[in-house]
C-alpha cells in the first residue's frame, strides 16, 4: 500500500490548498494519508478559524491569486480534505505538543480530525510513507 | 537508480535558490530528478516573470543576502535547473490545477518545462523516489 | 536502522521550533538523525544570531504565539537541537554552498555543528533516509 505523510505546519491559504489538493489526489489513488496538522496549521482547523490570508512574501499577486481562487469557486482545502476523507483512507491528527501549548479541546476543532497524537507517535507512522513532505 | 522528486511550490529568491543547487547535485551524482512546479513556483517559470524576490520574513538580513547573490555573481535558478538538465536526467512539469487556474498557455513558461501534468499524476512518480521534498 | 533528515532552510522561529521537536523525537525514538542547516537555518546557528523572529504571515496571531512560548518557558530550538544530541545518534551539518557564500567560518557557528560538506555528501546521506524533509 502506498502512503503519503504530511506535517501541515503552515497557515496561509496559498500552502493550505496544496495539502488539500495532494491529499485528494493521493486518496483518489488509493493511497494510505495521514496528515499531521501542527502549529499554524492545527490552528486552520479550529472551528472559529478565520479564512486563511496568502503568505506576504508574493504582494499584489498574492492578492491576485486569491480573487482567482475566489472568481473560479475553488472549494476550501476543508471541503478538499473532507471530501479526500470520503473518498479514501485519509486521517487526520491534531500535534498533542501545539495542542497542549495553546489551551486547545478536541471540540475546538472541526470535526475532520481524528485523534491527538504527538510528534513520537507521528513519526512512527511516518517511517513507512513513500512520500513524506513537511508543508 | 537514486531519485529525488521535488514539489517547487514557493516563489521566493531564497527557496528557488535550493530547489537550483539539490537539482543541479542530484544531477551530478547521476540521480533521476523530477521537479513539480506549482503555484508561486510555477509562476516563476514564466517567460516574463520579474526576478524573484527574497522572502520578507527576514526583513534587512534578506537586503543583505540578495546583494551578497548578485555580488558573487550566482547562477540564477533558472540557470541552475537548465545546467542541471545538461548534465542529468531532470524532467520539470507544470502543475495542471495552477495551469488552468491561471488560464496559462505552454508558450507562456520557459523552454525547460517538459510537460503539464496533475497531481494524481505526480505522486504516481513521486512514489518511488527516495527523498521527497516540498519546497 | 530509521533515519530523519531534514533540510533545515527556514530561520523563523515558528519553523525552528519544528526541527528542535522532530529531533528530539526521533532521537528518542532511537533513530538516527542528520540535518542540514543552510541559508536562514544555518544563520540561525551562528554564535552571535539574535532571537529569531515569528513569520510575517502571521499577524498578530505570531506575536500571541511567541508570547505564549515564553509564557510556557518552552526550550529554545538550540537547546531542543543541544538535548537530541545527548540522547542519540543525531548529526548537523553546515551547507559547504551557505557557509562560503556568507564568509562564515566553522568557529562563529554553535558547537552543535559537525561538520560542513556540500549538497552532494548531504544528498549522498540522505537518500537513505525513511523521512525526508525541507522546513
């Protein structure tokens, strides 16, 4: 079975989509996914999250892309990473170390998440992906 | 055969640079390289694209960093990933998703782009890779 | 024997403190770990660097999250790095391109450093590795 590994770290609506899109992608494969969401990343899934902002690094086109995303009606990277969810074998785990640091409740999160773990147990699972990318 | 795949996401001076000198060594050492330009990174690949800047997380020190490239006179990326693919097996795709996204046409993209292809499509060749990167 | 490597690029805080906690983790784990600090990451293992900064991307949400850090009294990334290092198999080493191109030489950096080889040796290291990563 083929695995995909990802450590969602960033925030930013620009590297949430590729997460969104890979774990899609990988779990209309039929690949194995697990997605590790730490720092700014698990704050993305926090159910009073704010929409994500584009990283400053790309200015104006920054801002460009987002009325793009926004013109075509591209789904969210949560309606991608739900719909992956459905489609395939794809769990979803909150960092017990950045959940801790922020004060966080597993019902602070959406409902898309699958369980707390932390980084040992992560890595672990990790060690048999064939693709493993910190994002 | 070693293989290292590499998603170029970012756009930014300083993380194009890496994505030119880990292509141009993998190259060197006789690797498969197969890089899958997306998004900012795609966006760099253009015929017409304005030179990259550095990354405004690192405020003055980046000023510093971009004067200290164009003193010693560096390759740039592009340079880079065409000496790369003089010397090696280096094959460079365009993400589908971001090329229609921005309604992109292959005439639009430097000549080193090989092919346009999906996501479900790279990982298929991403998988067997040995070291996987998302830069 | 598992093997971690990552391609400590990033100098901000946020994307330090991931390298420090992996290692660790790993580390205790029992599993070898080699990193590669280059460009802001090796920056970050210069004596005299001052504290590094949150990423811009982040707003007011940064600045909550270095505050909370300092609260909570959470170790540095050096001292995560220095910790990883007495408990296990765990080796840094300075980009050989980085180091020439700033000037650096071997005693301004921290004494965690190993060793400083070139993009080919690490790539050479690497690609036996099970978990790849660029942070």
């Amino acid at each position: 079975m083929t695995k995909l590994s990802i450590i969602m770290f960033s925030g930013t609506a620009d590297k949430l989509m590729p997460v969104g899109v890979l774990a899609s992608a990988a779990a209309g494969l039929g690949y194995d996914v697990e997605i590790f969401a730490t720092f700014w990343g698990l704050l993305a899934l926090k159910k009073d999250s704010p929409p994500p902002e584009v990283s400053k690094d790309y200015g104006p086109i920054g801002e460009m892309f987002k009325k793009v995303m926004e013109e075509k009606n591209m789904p969210s990277f949560l309606d991608m990473l739900r719909e992956a969810k459905e489609i395939g074998n794809v769990k979803i785990y909150a960092c017990a170390q950045t959940f801790d640091m922020m004060g966080l409740k597993k019902e602070d999160l959406v409902d898309i998440v699958d369980d707390v773990i932390g980084a040992m147990e992560y890595l672990e699972k990790s060690k048999e992906s064939d693709i493993t990318l910190f994002i």
